[in-house]
C-alpha cells in the first residue's frame, strides 16, 4: 500500500482485506510491515485497529512513534477518549536527559493531537487556553547536538502548531460563520503565544472559508498568503487553485499552477529557481478539475485532463476518471445554444479543419490560459460529443489489458432496436446517432501495453459516474453493455445505480433481450 502510485482510503481498506486473508492462512506478519503500514498517512482508522489488535498478539511493544500514530488516528476521527489515552502514554514514557529535546517535541505533538480531536469550536479553544497556562518557558540547552525540534525558549505546551489545530477545528464546525472563523484567525495569536502564522494556518482559513461558500473571501485571503512571503507548499497551492477558479477566475487559475507547479521540462529557468518548484499530484489536479466542474467549464476539465501528464508529469487517478465522466454530462445541458449548436453541426462539416496542436509547451500553456479567459462555447472534445469521447476514455481504461480484451467481445443481455429522441444531445442532430458506440480500435498502446494501468482497479463510484453519462445521454445499450463489463470484472453495481440503468433501458426505447448467460431471458 505505501508503495502504489495514488494511494487513498480505499487502499486502506483494501490493506485491512489482505491482512486479514494473511491472518486466515496464518501467514506471518513482521512487525516492521505494521510499522511501515503505520506510518502511512492514509493509515484509517480500521487500518489502525486491526495492525493494534494483531501488533499486541505478536508481543510487539509499541514505541513512542506507534503511539503517536495511534494519536493522529484517533485524533483525526473525532475519538477524544481514545486520544487522550494515547496521549497520556506518550507522556508517561520515559527518557535519558540527553533525550529531554526529544520528548519535549514528543509531548508537544501530543497536544497538537488533542486540540484536533476536540469535539467543537469553543472545546477546542478552551483546551487551547489551558495548554497556554500551563506553558512553561525555563531555558532549555541540550547536552548534545540533537537531530529533533530545539525548543529555544524551553518545553512549551502551546505552539503554532496547536493554535492552527484549534482553528481547524472551527473551521470544520459549520455552527461558526465566515465573519467569526475570520475574527479567530486574526485575533487569536495574541491570547497564545507569540508565534505569526503559517501557510498552513493560512490554508486552514481558506478551506473553510471555501467550505461556507466564501468564494470571493477565500481568493482575497489567498492573494494575502502569497504576499506574505510565506513558503506555499501543495495543499495551499491547491486551496488557492480552488479559491481562484470558484471566484471566477479560471484563467489566473492556469497561470498560478503554471507559476508554481514542477515542471516537465529538464532545464528551469531562473525564476523557478526562486522558489522551490512544487510537485503537482492527481490530487491537485482533481481538486483544480472538481473546481472547474462546479463553476460549469467542462471544456476546461477536458484540456487538463489531456495536458496533465505533458506539462505536469501528473497521472490520472480513479478519482480523476470519476470528475472527468461528470463533467462530459454537462455539455449536453449548456450546449443547447447559439454556440453550442453551431460547435455540434460543424462537426458535419466535410471541408472542416482542425487547428493545429500546440508544437511547443508554452504554445500549449498559452491555449489553456486563451480558451480559459474566454467564455465558454461547447463541449466538443477531440472532434466528437464529449460523451463519446470520455465513453472511448473509459473503454480503454477498464479494457486496457490484453487478458481484457475477451471482454468486449460479450453480449449485453438487452440491445435497442431504436435509438431515443433524445440520444446524445440537447441539439438536434442531422442523423441519428448509432444505437451502439463502437469500442475504440486503440484501447491498448502502441507497444500492447495498457494506456492507463492506474485505472484497470476501478470502484463502483467510477461505474456509476458511466452509467450516469450514460443515462444521461440516453444510451440504453451501453448501459448493458457496461453492466456485462462489471459482471466479467466481479464488479457489484450499486442498487440504485442497477434500477437507473434499468429505468433508462424500459424508457423511450425499445429493447430485445437475449441470453444473460445466468439460465434464462430478461426483458428490458
């Protein structure tokens, strides 16, 4: 798990599986697999019961950084018991006096915990309040040059650290409004300590006020943050992302993450030098692409998913997959236009010319930020419906394997004999579309690899995201045809996602059915 590409809850819960199919065929695990499961950050709270359970059945005493772990796990879900049992551990181990520097970070990490776990607003503050009466601030000089945290005016018990954890917590509590969540970061640090804020309480500030709907606030208070000087690291980057585009600012967006964002290229000039280029990860890319979808730019959406990897040696994720299959249904709402209409029937054209693709990188950056700052005109993606390009995008993906590609070859149990009236899009059509898309000739690469190995393991959410354009579109047979794909994938569908497909199937089209493969017919 702490080794694959994009890691998430999911392979959390897919650890706890494994671990527990080892258990059953009594399979030795080593103690240091639990401790590299541990540190883990997606390390969930299941993740943490069980590697608990079984670390205490193998006899493996657990040292301050497994406490630790178990701290931030619990503290993270909201288990304030739990917390501060583990957080009463931590401090009760004991320490050389050359390792006083040691344990006084410990401890502090510590606290930091336990201000996240509170339950509230006024909890957290009021414990933050009592670690700043407790704080000490007797000189402290190790014996001996330490590799942990000096704490150059003593062990104290509160820091920035603990002031931003109790403004976390506010701004998760939807009970505080954006005036008082603003007040708190403003006039909070005196009551603290003397300590200025960081990106990352500068962050804390702008996802809240992004959770409250704030989208001009959240922009201003990042436009503070970046003439701050203060170091931006990824998560500020992709708030200041999500605050750009949701304030209507989509082209600023692309020039910010071009400004920030690690590049492909092997040479940096002298400006990137200035600052320490930052990694750009499919999370920043979902959270930009999520954005995007909200402020109704599928178009975007589409560019960025095909410059990600040339400019941002970025990968698509499930996650990313699931975003970009809900953004192709937007273009069969906003196309029902002047522009969108005439986008669709020049794709009949005969005498039509593509433009040109961009031939260089910064020929490519400067079509994103140009097709950003205009308005939006349709969602023709790659000279066809958006729908029949992310369905194409979608085939290879889950198809994308040479033991796959049997798979194409079976038979929906349900087919159309007619298409809906409403098959493909809002805009009328000159003819009617096929009943059937047919399956891309190049689902593997050019080398019979797969084009997106990070998409071979999908979860039913990214299945329903299909079925949903699917049904959206009116494309009935597809629906079964998919519905055929996840049987041979072992794949369960959702309930509800099986009576959708089912409702699209008995509706404005008629169906034939044939053989399930499961004893018998079913109609459509």
């Amino acid at each position: 798990m702490t080794s694959i590409r994009h890691r998430s809850d999911q392979t959390g819960e897919n650890a706890v599986k494994i671990l527990r199919a080892m258990e059953a065929r009594q399979l030795q695990l080593w103690p240091r697999i639990c401790s590299a499961l541990l540190e883990d950050r997606y390390a969930a709270l299941q993740l943490t019961k069980y590697l608990r359970r079984r670390m205490t059945a193998l006899g493996v005493v657990p040292t301050a950084a497994h406490l630790e772990q178990y701290l931030r796990v619990y503290a993270a879900d909201g288990a304030i018991h739990d917390a501060e049992r583990y957080a009463a551990a931590i401090r009760r181990l004991g320490a050389q006096p050359e390792e006083a520097s040691a344990v006084a970070d410990r401890n502090n990490r510590a606290n930091t915990f336990l201000v996240r776990s509170q339950p509230d607003t006024a909890s957290a503050f009021e414990f933050l309040v009592g670690l700043t009466k407790k704080s000490t601030r007797q000189p402290f000089v190790p014996r001996r040059a330490s590799t942990h945290p000096r704490h150059l005016l003593g062990k104290r018990s509160v820091d920035v650290h603990d002031w931003t954890s109790a403004l976390s917590v506010a701004a998760h509590d939807t009970a505080v409004d954006a005036k008082n969540l603003i007040r708190l970061f403003t006039r909070a640090r005196p009551t603290t300590a003397e300590f200025r804020p960081t990106a990352v309480t500068h962050t804390v500030l702008i996802r809240g006020l992004l959770l409250r709907r704030e989208w001009e606030l959240a922009y201003v208070y990042w436009t503070k943050l970046v003439r701050s000087g203060l170091p931006v690291d990824e998560h500020a980057l992709a708030a200041g992302l999500q605050a750009t585009v949701l304030s209507l600012r989509p082209a600023e967006a692309f020039t910010l993450l071009e400004m920030y964002a690690a590049r492909t290229d092997t040479q940096l000039p002298s400006f990137y030098r200035l600052r320490q280029p930052l990694r750009v990860t499919a999370g920043t890319i979902n959270l930009f692409m999520t954005s995007l979808h909200d402020i109704l730019r599928p178009d975007l959406v589409f560019r960025l998913w095909d410059a990600m990897e040339k400019l941002y040696n970025v990968r698509p994720s499930p996650e990313t997959l699931r975003i970009m299959l809900d953004a192709a249904q937007l273009p069969h709402l906003l196309d029902d236009s002047i522009s969108g209409q005439i986008a669709h029937l020049a794709l009949k054209n005969p005498f039509r010319h593509d433009p040109p693709p961009p031939a260089s990188r910064g020929e490519l950056v400067a079509s994103l930020t140009a097709q950003a700052a205009a308005p939006y005109r349709s969602g023709i993606w790659h000279a066809l419906p958006a729908a029949e390009t992310a369905a194409h995008i979608f085939a290879q993906a889950v198809l994308g394997a040479p033991e796959r590609l049997p798979i194409a070859a079976l038979a929906p149990p349900a087919h159309a004999v007619r298409a809906h009236p409403e098959s493909g899009s809002a805009v009328p059509k000159l003819r009617p579309v096929p009943l059937m898309l047919p399956l891309p000739e190049d689902i593997l690469a050019s080398d019979g690899r797969a084009r997106f190995p990070e998409l071979l393991s999908l979860r039913e959410r990214e299945w329903a995201a299909y079925i949903r354009l699917l049904g959206m579109t009116r494309r009935a047979p597809e629906i079964a045809r998919a519905l055929v794909w996840m049987r041979a994938l072992k794949v369960q569908p959702r309930e509800k996602d099986t009576r959708g497909g089912a409702g699209v199937l008995g509706r404005g089209e008629r169906t034939a059915t044939a053989d399930c493969g499961d004893g018998g017919p079913r109609g459509g």
